[in-house]
C-alpha cells in the first residue's frame, strides 16, 4: 500500500497511535483526517499539524458515525483510507458483578464494547462500498497484542480486541478481489494515555514503547502489504519472557 498520495480519516486521531499515524500520513504527502470527541484535544493535534482536518464525533453513537460518514465523502471524495483507531480500556473486576461494569457507563457515558467493536464494525460498513470506488484503498483496523496474550484486569477489553482481530480475518477474505486492502495493526503496549493512569497505579514501572519508536516499523510494514502488523517490543519481551 502506497503511503503517500492518500486521503486518510483515522478515529481517535488527535492523540496517541492515531496521532502517530496522522503525522506519518501526512508527512509522507497524504491528505489527513481525524475525529474525536474532545474539541479542545482536536485543536491541540491542529496547532501541532496545522494540515489536518478535524471532526467532532463520538463513534459510539450511530448518529455522530452516520454524520461523519456523510460529511467526509461529501468533503473528502478521494477518501481511500479508514482507520478504526478509536479505542478505550478499562479495568473490569467481574467478582465485583455489574458495579464495575456499569460505574464507567455511568461516570462517562462510555462501554468498551461499544467504541472498540460495534463502532469499527460499523464504519467499516458504511465506508466500505465508497473505498470499493477507489482505485487503491484500505481498512486499518487497530486491535492489540492483548488480543493473543488476554490480561485478566481487563476481560472486557481483551475480548473486543480479539473480536477485531477475527472481524479483521474475515473481511480480509471478503473484500478478497475487490480494491479494499484490511489490515490489522497489533500494538504492543505503547506509552499513550489510553489507560487514563490504571498502568501507573497498577505498580508497573515500565509503559512500553514511546509513538515515535512504534511508528516507525508500522509505516514500514504498510508499504510492505504486510496485513497483520505485530511491533514486538525486545523490552517487554523480555520481562515477560514471551512475545509483547
Ligand atoms: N497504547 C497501547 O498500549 C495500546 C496497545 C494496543 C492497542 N492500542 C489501541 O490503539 C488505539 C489507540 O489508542 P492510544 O493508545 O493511542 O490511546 P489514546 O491516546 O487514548 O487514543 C484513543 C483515542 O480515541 C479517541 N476516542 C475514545 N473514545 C472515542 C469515541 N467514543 N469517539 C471518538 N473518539 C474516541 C480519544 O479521543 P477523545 O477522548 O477526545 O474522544 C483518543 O484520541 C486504541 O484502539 C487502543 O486500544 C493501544
């Protein structure tokens, strides 16, 4: 997959992965896109990569995806690239019954498997049949190394990972033929706000791999048509002694 010469929308990309992704897109000469639900982080990705294009949605409503969908092929016609980025974790203690389940609902509106799975699941269907249009375009999925190595503090989480690895499987092969590479980028821990903390008051000492170091062979392994990208970090490797 070429890297440049691209219109590329990446949910959650104002921070982070996505904003990784953002700058390596639009460094390599590709029209970016990203949206998010925090206006003022959006502002802060602009005045960082004043050649963005920013959108306020929250792809866990239907209604904000239906409007990003119809406001970015209405503005973006040559949109050849969609990245489910967007994600959240969260630390579920299921001895606890609903209370955990339910607190983050409750506190701020939000449910994993909602932003993880049902959204990506989702744009994917409405962007699709505008990807086939393109001459060369792609899916990017962002599942996570925690989807093969389940970690027990977030059974939730793990779970809607792998089921993004499997949708990611499949559409592969139904897309077979058609103009629309799917590729799965697969992080390994990666030193981002994702967790809000938890990493942090969980004791650990060590969060993973800066963007700027994970980037790197992510962009690489995407003009190589490699579509399952596993970065492996030798650090993590080696405290746990088995792949990141
Ligand atoms: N960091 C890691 O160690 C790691 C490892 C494996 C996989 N991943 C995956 O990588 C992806 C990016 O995460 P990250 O580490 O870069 O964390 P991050 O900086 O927290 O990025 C997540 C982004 O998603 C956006 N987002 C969250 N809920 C949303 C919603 N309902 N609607 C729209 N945007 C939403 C957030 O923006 P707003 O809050 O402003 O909406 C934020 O910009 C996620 O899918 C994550 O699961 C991360």
């Amino acid at each position: 997959m070429k890297t440049n010469g691209n219109t590329v929308l990446i949910t959650g990309g104002a921070t982070g992965i996505g904003l990784a992704l953002a700058e390596e897109f639009a460094r390599a000469g590709s029209e970016v896109i990203v949206c998010g639900r925090t206006e003022e982080t959006l502002k802060q990705a602009k005045q960082k990569l004043p050649s963005l294009h920013t959108r306020i949605c929250n792809i866990a409503k239907e209604s904000d995806r239906d409007d990003l969908y119809e406001w970015a092929v209405a503005n973006f016609k040559n949109l050849n690239i969609l990245v489910n980025n967007a994600g959240i974790q969260r630390m579920i203690d299921f001895k606890k019954g609903t209370a955990d389940l339910l607190r983050h609902r409750a506190e701020d509106g939000e449910d994993e498997v909602e932003v993880n799975l049902r959204a990506p699941v989702y744009l994917t269907a409405l962007f699709t049949p505008h990807l086939m249009k393109q001459k060369e375009s792609a899916i990017i999925n962002v599942s996570s190394g925690l989807a093969f190595y389940p970690m027990p503090e977030l059974p939730v989480y793990c779970a809607t990972k792998a089921a993004v690895h499997s949708f990611s499987q499949t559409l592969r092969q139904q897309l077979e033929g058609t103009t629309v590479r799917v590729f799965e980028l697969i992080p390994p821990m990666v030193d981002t706000n994702l967790d809000k903390g938890a990493r942090k008051a969980r004791g650990q000492t060590y969060f993973g791999l800066s963007t700027a170091e994970f980037i790197v062979p992510v962009m690489k392994a995407f003009a190589n048509n490699e579509f399952e990208i596993r970065v492996q970090d030798p650090k993590l490797s080696a405290m746990r002694g088995g792949p990141s």
